[in-house]
C-alpha cells in the first residue's frame, strides 16, 4: 500500500521499514479529518503487515513536522471533536495499541496535536530548529490527543506542568535536556538518522522488540510489582520462540543472527 488512495499524506514501504509523511505543507501539515482517516488506514496496515519491522513519522518540507490540528478547518466546522470522530486524532494516538517501534523524525514546528503525534512515537528525534509545545491553552482549549497523558510520562514533571499550563514553547536543545528527545540531527541528516536508527531496530529480534515495547506501553499503568509480573509473562512466552534460540546460537557461533519472527 504504497500511496494508495491518499491526498494528505504518503505511505511508503521501504523494506521492512514503513515511512508516513505529513504532506499539507501549506497547512504546515496541520491535521484535519481527512488526514486523520488517512493516517489510521496507514497505521492498521503497518500494524497487520508482518514483514514491517518499524515505522517513521514525519511531516513534508522544513518548516514543520506538524501543528496539530487544523484550527481553520475546526473554525469552519469541518472538524469534530474526538469523541465524535470516526478514528483517533493523527490515527493512532488514542484506542489503536501498535507494539512494532515507531521513530518520530521532526522537522520544525512540533505544536500542539503534532506534539502529541510525536509523544505516540516511541523514539524522537529533531532538527536544531524544531520547537515543541502544548498551546491549547491559548485558545480556550486543552490538549486532547493524549498530551496531558503522555507529556508528563516522556518527561519530568514540572516541565510538564510549565508546557501544558502556560502553552509556551521550547527549543530543541532544552527539548533534548529534558528528555523530550533522544538526538538533535542537521536538517540534511534527519531521515537518514531516522532509517539508520529504524534499519539498527530492524536488525534486532522482531518478537522481542514488539514484547519490549508492549513491556513498557502497558507496564506504565501497573504498579511495579504488577508491571514485573507481566514482564515475567512476556519474557516465558519469548523465550519459547526460535528466534530466542536462534540468538544466544548465533552468539555463540560468533555469526549474524537470522531472525524469522518465530
């Protein structure tokens, strides 16, 4: 499904590496409904496509990874709320778990729904001038798309609570101090850095990267003790696998694994 049927973004497969663009670029790749509805559609086919290891999310051009919601449409009514929407905001930010990896690779303005796109993703990475920030507030609203959620998770909590209750904006570089970001990359080198990262992931034993994953997404909302019971659960399970004797046998052997996702 390589740009089947899409006007708002693209939806790539580059081996087992799936790319999503953002590309309303005179928009600043602000998300309306339709974009949305794009963005689930290509969201479950990553998801169902077992040969996709990993996904990149980004926006088109340089000024913007994504502004969030489309405010003029919403001005205009085309918008609903997300309660009144068929499929989550950005399509995956709410009520559509994916356990494979997804990298945000952000390139200018992060703000507010687009923000909340990149607190979906589990590795972010930005541009020198990237700048993030929750503004609802200035508008009379709040964050809806899992920004109050995700925000305080990803980082410690007063920057949260500073973001989210003032609308102000940070840079990339206290961004990356805090923990919003793992590596501020030149514009030039953003999507390269973003497929090394996803062809290192992809390189790495399929069940276990989704296990981890899922280890981490849903351990966040247990108590400790639970969240370690699960892992317990998880780990047996893998550990079952024959990619899991597969890797201690090419370490042994002193050889390239070759996992089969099994």
């Amino acid at each position: 499904m390589n740009d089947e049927g899409f006007t708002n973004i693209r939806y790539e497969k580059r081996d087992a590496i799936a790319v999503i663009t953002i590309t309303r670029e005179q928009a600043l790749n602000a998300i309306d409904t339709r974009t949305s509805q794009e963005m689930y559609r290509a969201w479950c086919d990553f998801r169902d496509d077992e040969s996709l290891r990993v996904a990149i999310l980004t926006g088109v051009g340089e000024k913007s990874f994504s502004t969030g919601m489309d405010l003029v449409a919403t001005a205009r009514g085309e918008n609903q709320f997300e309660g009144g929407r068929p499929v989550p905001f950005g399509g995956f930010t709410k009520r559509l778990p994916i356990y494979k990896p997804i990298i945000a690779a952000i390139n200018g303005y992060c703000l507010a729904g687009g923000l909340e796109l990149a607190l979906a993703c589990d590795i972010r990475i930005c541009t020198p001038d990237a700048r993030f920030g929750l503004p609802e507030v200035r508008w009379a609203i709040m964050p809806g798309a899992g920004g109050t959620q995700r925000l305080p998770r990803a980082i410690p909590q007063a920057w949260a609570n500073y973001m989210i209750l003032t609308g102000e904006q940070i840079d990339a570089e206290t961004a990356l101090r805090i923990g919003l970001v793992s590596h501020i990359v030149p514009k030039e080198e953003l999507m390269d850095r973003a497929m090394q990262i996803a062809g290192i992931i992809c390189e790495r034993g399929p069940l276990a990267v989704r296990a981890a994953k899922e280890a981490i997404l849903r351990g966040m909302d247990m108590p400790l003790d639970h969240g370690l019971a699960f892992e317990d659960l998880l780990f047996t399970r893998l550990f079952a696998s024959e990619d899991a004797k597969e890797g201690p046998r090419a370490f042994a052997e002193k050889r390239k694994p070759n996992y089969r996702g099994r």
